[in-house]
C-alpha cells in the first residue's frame, strides 16, 4: 500500500517539477507572459527616422530633410487643476481655441486616452525654444520632433512628390507600420519608392507607473528596437535638364520627356504648369494643396502630370510607327508609291498631301499626310473582308513598342493611352448603322466607313499616346526595335536600382532592316524637311515633327529628336498645347535639352530666350471663356473700380494736357499773327 502512493505521490511530483521548470523558462528565459503581464506599465514609444534623401543622376540634392516639431497630447495624463490659461499662454493660443483642437482630438477615430495625439503641428524652432523649458509644468503635453521634408530645388513638384498624414485608408492598408499621425508620400517619388524612404522605426519599452509617468527603460533597454534611416535614392533625372525644360515650359500647357535609349533612364520628366515643391511644407502647406487642386483655370491643372497622365493624339510623329507595322505586316516596302499628286480625298473631305507620288523617305521628309493615310488603308484591307483581323495584327505590333499600354515602370502614376481594336471599330460602325436607321450589312468595308479609322496613319482618329510612352518608342527606333523600360531611379543607397523590369531587353515585332529606311528619312527631316531650321553645328540629329489637330483650337505642337544620329546617347520629346507647327514651339524645345546634355552648354540662346520668354496664355484664357460661353456659364467680368477710376483719372488727365498743348499752339499763333501785323 505504501508502494503505491509513493508511486502516486512520485509521478505528482515529476508533474510539479515540469510545471515548475516550464513556469520558470517562461519567466527567465522569455519576455512573452512578463510583457502580458506588466502591459498596463510598459509602453512602446516609437523613434521616426529620417527619409532617405533624393539626390539627381549627378549628386545634386533634390530633397533632404529638416526637423520639424509637433506638440503632442495624452488625455490621461491631464491634471484636474490643469491650468488652462497658463498653458494657452504659452502656447500663444487662446481658451476657446485649445477646447477646440481638445475637441477634436477626442473625435478621432484612433483617439485613446492612453496614446499621445497631435495637439499642434508646424511650430518653429523659436517656438520650441521659448516653451521647451516651461512645458514640463503641463505633462499631458509634450514636444515631438518629427523629420520634414526640405527640398533643395524650386521645380519639378509633380515629379518628387510630397509626404503627409496618413489617412484611414493607408493605415487599414499597412497597419503594421503606420499610426495615426505618422507621414506617408503621397504623390511622385515619394508615392513610388515609400518602403525604401521611410526607414524602420525604432521602439523604446518604457516602463510606466500608475500615473503614466516615465520609471526607466524595460529590462535595460534590451527589446529596444534600433531606428534605421531610410535609403537614399538617386534618380536617373538629370536637374540641369530638367530645370531647363521646365523653364521653357513656363506659361504653357505640355510636357517635356528625355530619357537615355540605351539604357531606359529618363533624363528629363517635365511637365507644364510646374509646382514648387517647397509649397509642401511648412504651416501653409494644407491651404496650398488645396489651392492646387481647384486650379483650374484655363484648364492650368498643375497637380495634373502631363509628362505620364496626358494621352495626346501624337500627329505625325506617329507617322514612324505607321510605315514600321506596314512593312513589317507587308503591305508597302520603302519604295512603294502612293497616288498623293493632288493630296488624298475621303468621303467629301480633302486631307493635303505634303508633296507628290513618292516613296517612304521623301513621304517622312515632307510629312505627307496623304502617304501614311494609304499605308494605314493598306494595313486595314491586308485581310480582304475582314479589317478587323488587319487592325489587330497592327495594334499587336503598336502593343510592342509600349503604346496603348501601361508601361510598368516605377512611376507613381500613369496613362494606358489608346489603341484602337478591331472589335472597337465594329462597335462604333454598328452603332453609327443603328443611330441613322440604315440597313446596310456590309459593314466589312471599313474603308467607307465613316468611323475616323483612316486618320490613324497619320497620328490622329482614336490613336493617343501620353509623352513617356512618344519617347519610349522613338527610343526603340533609335535602338532599331529595342527598348529598356523607362525608370526613375538610377540608384538606392548607392547600388544599382535591384527591379528586375528594368533589366529585360524588349524586343519589338518589327524586324531589324525595317528601321533604315525609317531613319534615314528622320535625317532628311533635319536635313532638308520640315525641321531644316533647327539643324546644329555641334552634334547630329534625326527628327520627326507633329502638327495635331485638337477640337479646341489652335494645334498640338509636336516633336521628337534622337542625337547624336551615328551613335545615339539621348531621346527628346515634346508636346507644346495648342501652340501650332511642331518646328517652332516643341522642336526647339528638344534640340535646346539635347544640345546642353551633349555639348554641356546651351549655345544657340536665341532659341532658349524666345522659349523662355513666350506664353501662350492668351490662347488657353480664349478657350477657357468659349467653352464656358458653349456651357452658358461665362459671366462677364466686372470693371476694378480701382483699376476703372484710374483710367478715368488717365484719360482726363490726358484730355487736360491735349487742350493746354492746343491753347498754347493757338496763342502762339496769334502772337505771330500780330507780330507779322505790326511790322507791316
């Protein structure tokens, strides 16, 4: 019987022992129950890193950062003769302001009594001076020092971006990472390459008493986490371009792109009207964003990134890729010959031809409309009765080349662009057949439709490019059908940027020997064509310009460049709104870019100042005031009556000043009338 419980009592004991030994590892040897435990007295006070400065292709800096002090707010450690007044006092506030932001914290929806929220934001380094050694006398509030963004440049705000508060979306959406009151890019480089700015935040365990109240690091400091700052990145964008181009872009709507064809780096992403950066930051920062985003007037729209997000109807520039995808679906050769004498007419509607019957070369040279307008009919009637299959096997080859696609690269916003489908067409033609009663079936002959489908060969109809994607295929004629995907950043933390999209050769559709033809007459466009006046002494070019037609008034202005002709280095677009022939306005545009990145120097300053110096304003205000006259919502302005008053002071200023002048002449008159009578 004694055996037996000591059998009983001997397996109990062992029972007691292993709980022992596993209660004691849990509590020696592991923080896990202890943090449980002792949660209502240790917090996690988190270290905000700084961002990762944004240097240009050349070293230049473009954003770094600048401390920025916020005043934070714990409600559970507010005193019941918290001394409101003082505190106002301090703060430069007055009471019912401070009930206000109190308010307002507490509606939050991650308000919590225990967490500190933000009180006030923006206060200067004189402001934290002169409250840094009275605030201990109020300890629900407390200074936060918070890195912000200063940029060292004055243009290309749509291109670098912002940061701002995190709203309830971006937090549901990493929540691990991000708490009320934390910064997160927004827009541009910040958007695109936030993982890699932000850095990692540190984490302090602090232990608390009842009060809240600091007691000292938990257990040494030793689950303390590290802040790590975040990495610096170098973009691919050249600021001296990109300064230049946005200088020539002032006082006008458009975009300039450059980027290097044999690698894919984007040199220049300009965009006009441009923003200055510095706008997003500093305690105006909220009123000028929302100033930006209702600037509408004369369509400006500065937030808006033309350089990626505007889809334009490329003109004749398109003209290139048109001869491409008929040689290449063999529908023409370089020395097929076009009917063009007397320009090209197509249900009642003339479209000029630029010169007579000629093949490929002079046709890019002289930029005939009437040539490109038959290739693209002979690319539609490659499959007799079935256009369809003649417009997908073009748009698959258009597809290639990047257009009517979304690039995939690391910008943060984008355009798909248009390419139009066969299935499009029998959509609109169907539709077109229903909306006039008729009943035709043989829709199959698209080359009577009247659906606009033969104007693509010549860069309008349903064809828009954005000008990412106008530079990305002009890059890919320059390699003759290859390309690297556009990108943005060149570098992060000093080695090469490690997305493998930017490593993948892209071959296009069109074979190799189709692209001759296609450049020399890009040459002849500078030589002898319709770009002969923007020829330089220092460096070779080839070029194609663009002239679209656009509803609202005045033409597109369109240009693309590629330089030096025997080796190309650099790509040059532009579109110029509504400023009219592709020579004048875009072309001079490009050839300045190209010019300062090949030879260093901008040498033909003539051009630079009548870029500079040119607005087209005017054109975009009398648009603006016919399309609300077509809305019925145009108000005529009234008269300053300041600016009316001196106007009137002026003119009857300048009436007093004619009669004074008169009277004096008329006496002058009289006096040598009489003096003439008393010599007599």
């Amino acid at each position: 019987m004694n055996t037996r419980y000591l059998k009983i009592f001997s397996v109990l004991v062992v029972i007691a022992l292993i709980f022992v030994a596993r209660l004691s590892y849990l509590q020696l040897f592991t923080d896990r129950y202890a943090l449980n435990a002792a949660n209502t007295s240790i917090k996690i006070e988190y270290v905000i890193p700084q961002r990762g400065v944004i240097f240009d292709r050349n070293g230049k800096i473009m954003v770094g950062n600048q401390p920025a002090y916020e005043i934070s707010f714990t409600q559970a450690l507010m005193k019941p003769d918290f001394d409101t007044l003082g505190f106002c006092n301090l703060m430069k506030i007055t009471p019912p302001d401070f009930t206000k932001r109190i308010e307002a914290i507490k509606k939050e929806k991650y308000y919590s009594k225990l967490t500190p929220m933000t009180f006030m934001k923006d206060l200067s380094r004189e402001d934290i001076a002169r409250v840094q050694e009275i605030i201990f006398k109020y300890p629900a509030f407390s200074i936060v020092s918070r890195p912000q963004r200063q940029y060292e440049v004055s243009t290309s705000g749509n291109l670098l971006g912002y940061t701002s508060e995190v709203n309830e979306r971006e937090i549901k959406k990493d929540s691990l990472y991000y708490l009320p009151g934390d910064f997160i890019g927004k827009t541009g480089v910040e958007k695109a390459y936030e993982k890699e700015l932000r850095g990692v935040k540190g984490m302090k365990y602090i232990q608390k008493d009842i009060k809240l109240r600091n007691v000292g690091p938990y257990k040494q400091g030793s689950l303390d986490k590290e802040v790590v700052t975040g990495k610096d990145i170098t973009l691919t964008i050249d600021y001296d371009l990109q300064r230049i181009a946005e200088e020539m872009l002032v006082n006008k709507h458009g975009a300039v792109v450059a980027l290097d064809p044999n690698n894919g780096e984007v040199l220049v992403a300009a965009t006009g009207p441009d923003i200055d950066p510095n706008l997003f930051t500093g305690p105006n920062k909220s009123k000028n964003l929302y100033a930006l985003s209702k600037d509408t007037i004369y369509e400006n729209k500065p937030t808006f990134d033309r350089s990626l997000q505007a889809a334009y109807p490329p003109g004749s520039t398109f003209k290139l890729l048109t001869a491409l995808a008929a040689m290449q679906m063999g529908v023409m050769d370089e020395k097929t010959i076009f009917p063009c004498g007397g320009g090209f007419y197509y249900r009642g509607k003339r479209i000029k031809g630029h010169g007579g019957a000629d093949p490929l070369i002079p046709s890019i040279q002289v930029s005939s409309n009437c040539f490109f307008t038959y290739a693209f009919i002979a690319i539609i009637k490659k499959y007799p009765g079935n256009p369809s299959k003649g417009v997908d096997e073009w748009k698959k080859i258009m597809s290639s080349f990047g257009v009517g696609e979304f690039l995939n690269n690391d910008f943060a916003v984008g355009a798909k662009g248009r390419i139009p489908s066969g299935d499009f067409y029998e959509k609109r033609f169907k539709a077109i057949m229903k909306a006039s009663g008729s009943q035709r079936k043989d829709f199959k002959n698209w080359d009577e439709m009247p659906t606009g489908a033969i104007y693509n060969g010549m860069g309008q109809g349903d064809v828009l490019v954005t000008p990412i994607q106008l530079a990305n295929y002009v890059g890919a004629i320059a390699n003759r059908g290859w390309y690297y995907t556009p990108h943005i950043v060149k570098s992060i933390d000093g080695k090469p940027n490690p997305d493998p999209r930017f490593k993948v050769k892209h071959q296009t559709l069109v074979d190799k020997r189709h692209f001759e033809p296609v450049l020399k007459g890009m040459e002849a466009v500078v030589l002898r064509g319709t770009a002969a006046g923007l020829k330089s002494q220092d460096f070779t070019q080839l070029a194609k310009t663009g002239t679209a037609q656009v509803p609202q008034g005045k033409d597109n202005s369109i240009f693309v460049l590629i330089a030096p002709a025997e080796k190309p280095k650099i790509v040059v677009v532009a579109v110029m709104e509504h400023a009219g022939f592709g020579a004048t306005w875009a072309g001079p545009a490009c050839t300045l870019i190209a010019e300062k990145y090949l030879t260093g120097d901008i040498k033909r300053d003539y051009l630079y100042k009548k870029m500079t110096t040119s607005s087209f304003m005017p054109e975009y205000k009398r648009q603006w005031i016919a399309d609300l006259k077509r809305k019925g919502l145009y108000v005529e302005p009234k008269p300053d009556s300041i600016k009316l008053k001196r106007m009137q002071d002026s003119l009857k200023f300048i009436k007093e000043q004619k009669a004074r002048l008169q009277k004096k002449i008329d006496e002058k008159a009289k006096n040598n009338k009489n003096t003439k009578t008393v010599k007599q």
